[in-house]
C-alpha cells in the first residue's frame, strides 16, 4: 500500500519535508512517480504511524494483502475504520495463521513492568514454541500483518507466462471440441511444447493448481456453450406484476416412472405436455401422449383455452413440435385474437438501440430496430433447452415429481448415474412389478397426477405466499377477468389442417366421408350450403383426429360444418326410406331452381311439324289417367309400327341413369318398353354404376309395385 508524503505527513503530523528526508535516508522505503511526486510505503513506517494512517479516509486499503501487510493494531483501526472490514472478516486464515495472530495479540498484551524478553519467553511456553519462534512472529506481525511475509509461489518463479497461457488454453479449447480433456492430458502436451518453444515450466503438482485455478465459468463455456452461461448470468423476474395468462410457458416432460399396457405386455413412461401461467403459477392445460408431438401441445392449449380463455403471450422452446407447421398455423390463428408469441423474458436491447438475435457462439445473426420490427421478423422467440429464463416450469416439474415419489408409486425409474448395486437391485425391482402387475396403467397413473395438480393448486405456494388459485381470486378481485372463446373458434384453432378435393359435394377425412347441411333453393336460386358447388375444388379443412363425430370446410371465408355420410345397413328399410327421402329433397331443390329459371324462356329446340305423330307432352304424366296414356302411347305404337319407325317417347336422356329410371317409371306406371329399352336395361344392369345401387333399386320397385 503506498500513499503520498501529503497525506502522512497530515495523518502524523509531521511536515512533508521531515518524511522526505527519512525516505532519503532509508529509514522508510519510498518510491518515485513521475518527475516530482514520491510515495511512501505505509508498512515500512513505525506501528504508530500505520495506525494514524490506517484511519485517514485517503488511505484505505483495496485487497487482503495491502490489509495483512499492516503492523497489527493498524490493521483493527483500518477494520473498524474503513470499507474494509468485510474483506478483512471474510478473508480465510489457515491454522497456522490462526497461531501467528494467537502469538502476535498475546505479545501486544505485554503488562507493564515485564522485560521485552522475559514476556517472549513467556508467550513461547504457553504457546508450546521456541522463543526465537515468538521473536520472528513479532516481528513478522508488526512488519508485514497477521499472515507474515509474502511468499511467492514456486509457480510464479518457475514457470513462464507463455506456459501457463498455452496449458490453460489447450485445456478449455480440447474440452470445448472434444467434449473433456484430463489435466494430465494438459500437462504432457505443455512439456511437449515447452521443449520446442524452450519454456521453463514446474512440476505436474504445480501444472494441476494452475489448471485448478481456471475459472469455471470458463470451463462451464468450454463443455456448455451459452446454454452453460445463460444458467449463471439470467435476470431475476418478479411474476407477481404479471397479469393472470399474461405469459404461459410451455415445455414437455417425461416422467420418472415406468406404466405398463397389460394388454400388449409393453412398458413405457408416460409423457406430457404441460403450459403453465408465470403469474398465478397455475396449469393452463396438460395433455398426456404415448410420445411428446405438435398434437399434445395443441391438445394442452385446448383445455387451457377451455378452461381460462385468452392468454397474451406464450413461451416455449424451441422444439421441433412446438415449431411444427401445424403450430404455426395455429398461432397464425392466435395473433387473429389479440394473442402473440414472443420471449418477454429479455426484450431488452443494446445500448446502441439495436435489438439483436445471436446464435450459441453469441454472433449477431439478425438486427432490428424496435420491438415491432422485432416482432414482425420474430413473431416467437423461444427458450433455449433447459435454459434459465425457464426455470418456472422446470421448477414446477421438480414439484411434480416430488409429489409423485411421496405417493409411493410403483415403477421409479432407475437412478441416473447410480453404481452397478443399486441399479441392479432397481432393475429387479422394475422387473418384478412388472410380472406382478404391480405397474400403474395410463389411466391410473393419469389420475394420480391430475389429483396432485389439483392438490397444488389449492396448496400454499412459496413464491405467492398463497395458493394459485387463492393468487387468481385475488387478481379477479383487482379487477382481472376472463376473455373467454367459443368453442367453436377454439375447435378451429387448435384442429388439424388439411386441404381435400371435393367429390360430389363430400370430402374424405381419414377413410370417412363428410358432407354438409342439404342443398336447398330460394327464389330460383340454390342456397350456397355444404359443399355441393365446389365439387372437383380443393377447400381447407379443419378437424379433430381424436373426435370424428364432425369437421369444418373454410369455404370463401365462411366455416361450414360437416358431419359423417350415413352408411346405409342392408335391409334396413327406416335407412333406406330416409335416405331416399333426403336425396329427392336435394333433387327436388335443384329441379325447382332450374325450373324458376327456364320456364320463362320456353323451349328452344328446334320441332319439325308431323301431323302423324302426337308428341307426348311432360304434364301428360300429370294430368292425364294410367288408362289414356296407355291408349294414347298404345295407338301411337300401332301408328308408328305400321310406319316401319320407332317410337319416339322423350326427348334425349341426360344419362343412363336417368334413362334407368325412366323405364322403370314407365314399368311402374304399367307401360311397355321398346326392345331396345329392355335391352339398355340389361345392359346397364350389369354395371357398376348399377350393383352400387341395387339396394336402392331393388326398393325403388317395390315401392312402385313391381317385382323386377
């Protein structure tokens, strides 16, 4: 510790002259700075002096060293007179120090009267020492401190920077790219390079308390990257300012305990996804799955969204799920309704004003110039695995867990890293569960695990000093409530996506057909329902692989509902009837339409005029009797055989199909039929189209009171 001769000569009282000259004169040791200044080193003044000195506010002392160099009692005045106190206090002193000041106080605690020498040899057999021990420590205390005379290390005056600078590295940079390295291996590679640079370098005891003395957060880097660092160096968040579901936060979890399916004989444990509020430290929504996907986190979020509405914001990792296509499209939905994802752990920015995005090496990736250009470009940040800003929820898992084990569940998982006794006596536990059917079920173990989400729930929590559920009683009395979602617009948020073609006003989800409310008319005009006029068209569809009870279709930004397409039972003739009754009401919707539209235009085909044939018009079906369309259609056979020409009945069938049916409409109403036309039946019997409908045409007969 070095001070200018201004301030001792104030602190003693001497002139700056008188310090000067004994600094000349060698009898304290000095030192220049500058042209003109000189310093004086305090522990090379008397005792007296250091103690005068030792109170002076210019004077205060920065490490333990410049403390211990004081004479004793300059080093109590400095300790109770200056900020060094707590370094004098938390320094740490070896038993042998520990004796040296035991020694040196008892010396300073000479009576009155006692010879110097008399009281050292007292001091020395009380203590169990030699007196020239107690003369050296007196000394050695009222010189340097209570911890003697400098040492150097070995180290220091052995080794050569380069060295240690070249060991230390080549420890860090071999962990960092080959995931460890021994300090042995660091050691032999030093003496490798020191015999080719020509360094002089100390022992391996030596090499060993260098290599100690690497700081760990240096060594944390070198094996864990930022991840290892973001651990040490993360922000403390107070929750308590968050609003309820301001800020969920998500994350998976795999269980500490094996469940067994007794039908199969597998054994698995069970996973889950699980978002939890960061302000009332309650669970949002949990979803459990064979195997941790995109479906479980939407699946959570549904019962979140079921059970508290709206949140603000979300916050998860960055997982292959929670990145999904399928999520993304999701949050696409969610940013519709005032929700976003973002990190709001850590929007701070850089003192230029710069937000910036960095990678594990901590190079600048993206840059953006305020919070909405961030968000723009970033609509969600996530968390790194395991990384601090997420320590709620990993914490809240570590509660889970505890829970779990104080339930005396069976199937505990082996003890990660445990030796090969007690893993073997843990695999033998686990196998003889197993064979017991001792192990949970899913379902057992589901609600072992609900129960204790709702014991925690309504248990005190440490951090709200009450329990969550109590927090968000009080939030709702502060004035907080809900933003709730129909149920509807949740089904389409977190629904699987997908874009199917239209195929007769149906679409198929998974092997079952779908289709829409019934095609109806008003006014002429077909009502745009179902999907009946996109047929051949790709539309959106959303629907839930666990309930195939129904669908939707966006269809030109309306939402269509869609259910199951009946599939008629053989011999069922209820089904069969309503189904027949609701194809004709589409059909008859249709006709009707078609109808409003053209009969003010009349026919615009082209007749020529035969007096010897009489056209049989479509209200001749109507109006007149089974006995004169018959005679008529009798008569004008006659006329049209003696003429040597077929009979001309309607005009041209639009199909086969609908050239079917008209025969048996003719068939029905009691009327004969061509060759030609029985022959078409034949035929068409014989088809496809045909055996797909048999059932329907061997009922459409029977209702019209024909057999075949």
């Amino acid at each position: 510790m070095w001070v200018d001769v201004k301030t001792i000569a104030t602190a003693v009282g001497k002139s700056p002259r008188t310090i000067q000259l004994m600094a000349k004169d060698g009898k304290i040791v000095s030192r220049r700075v500058g042209k003109k200044s000189l310093e004086i080193y305090v522990p090379s003044l008397s005792p007296e002096w250091q103690v005068k000195i030792g109170g002076s506010q210019k004077a205060m002392v920065s490490t333990t060293k410049d403390l211990t160099a004081l004479a004793l009692p300059a080093q109590l005045k400095t300790i109770t007179t200056d900020k060094s106190t707590a370094l004098a206090l938390t320094s740490k002193l070896s038993d042998k120090d520990r004796e040296r000041l035991l020694i040196a106080n008892k010396i300073k605690q000479r009576p009155a009267g006692t010879a110097k020498v008399k009281w050292l040899k007292t001091v020395a057999r009380f203590y169990g020492v030699s007196t020239s021990t107690v003369r050296r420590i007196a000394d050695d205390v009222n010189r340097y401190g209570v911890v003697g005379k400098p040492r150097k290390t070995p180290r220091n005056s052995v080794w050569d920077s380069e060295a240690i600078q070249f060991m230390k590295g080549f420890y860090l940079q071999a962990i960092r790219e080959t995931g460890d390295c021994s300090k042995t291996t660091a050691w032999n590679r030093t003496q490798m390079m020191a015999k080719e640079k020509g360094w002089k370098i100390g022992s391996r005891s030596s090499a060993f308390q260098i290599l100690s003395e690497i700081s760990h957060l240096m060594v944390a880097y070198a094996r864990g990257g930022n991840r290892a660092l973001d651990n040490y160096f993360y922000a403390n968040r107070n929750c308590k300012l968050l609003r309820p579901m301001q800020i969920i936060i998500g994350d998976q979890h795999i269980f500490d305990h094996w469940i067994a399916d007794y039908d199969t004989g597998l054994i698995r444990r069970p996973e889950c996804y699980l978002w939890l509020d960061m302000g009332t430290k309650l669970i949002y929504g949990i979803a459990f799955d064979v195997h941790y996907s995109s479906d479980t986190v939407k699946e959570a979020l549904r019962l979140g969204l079921y059970r508290f509405g709206r949140f603000e914001c979300t916050y998860n990792d960055n997982g292959s799920s929670e990145c999904s296509q399928a999520i993304t499209s999701m949050v696409d939905d969610l940013l519709k309704l005032d929700m976003h994802c973002e990190d709001v752990s850590e929007l701070w920015k850089t003192p230029e004003g710069v937000y910036v995005i960095e990678d594990e090496e901590g190079n600048v990736l993206e840059t953006a110039i305020n919070q909405q250009d961030w968000r723009r470009q970033h609509r969600r940040l996530y968390a790194n695995v395991k990384n601090a800003k997420a320590k709620d929820i990993e914490r809240f898992f570590r509660t889970l867990n505890e829970r779990l084990d104080a339930r005396m569940l069976p199937g505990r998982c082996a003890t990660p890293g445990a030796n090969a006794a007690i893993d073997e006596v843990e695999r033998a536990r686990l196998e003889k569960q197993k064979n017991n059917h001792e192990l949970l079920t899913e379902t057992e173990f589901i609600q072992v695990v609900m129960e204790e989400l709702r014991d925690y729930e309504n248990s005190k929590h440490s951090t709200l000093g009450m329990s969550p559920l109590q927090w968000l009683d009080k939030k709702v009395e502060e004035g907080w409530s809900p933003r709730q979602i129909d149920e509807q617009a949740i089904e389409l948020i977190v629904s699987d996506r997908c874009k199917r073609k239209v195929n007769r006003g149906r679409v198929e989800i998974n092997n079952i057909w779908y289709w829409g409310e019934e095609q109806t008319a008003t006014n002429g005009e077909l009502d745009d329902v179902g999907l009946w006029n996109y047929n051949d068209h790709k539309v959106d569809i959303r629907y839930n692989r666990h309930d195939p009870s129904h669908a939707y279709a966006i269809v030109n930004g309306s939402i269509r509902y869609l259910e199951p397409v009946k599939t008629l039972v053989m011999l069922d003739d209820d089904a069969m009837k309503d189904a027949i009754a609701t194809k004709r009401r589409q059909m008859r919707a249709v006709k009707e339409a078609f109808g409003t539209l053209t009969k003010p235009i009349g026919s615009v085909l082209y007749k020529p005029h035969r007096e010897h044939v009489r056209q049989i018009q479509p209200e001749d079906y109507v109006e007149e009797s089974d006995e004169k369309l018959q005679a008529a259609v009798v008569a004008q056979i006659e006329d049209s055989r003696a003429m040597g020409k077929n009979i001309p009945f309607l005009p041209m069938h639009a199909s086969d199909y609908d050239r079917y049916r008209w025969c048996q409409d003719m068939l029905i109403r009691g009327l004969e039929l061509s060759e030609k036309d029985l022959n078409f039946m034949g035929t068409y019997e014989k088809t496809n189209e045909y055996k797909d409908n048999h059932t329907y045409w061997d009922m459409y007969r029977k209702l019209g009171g024909i057999d075949k």
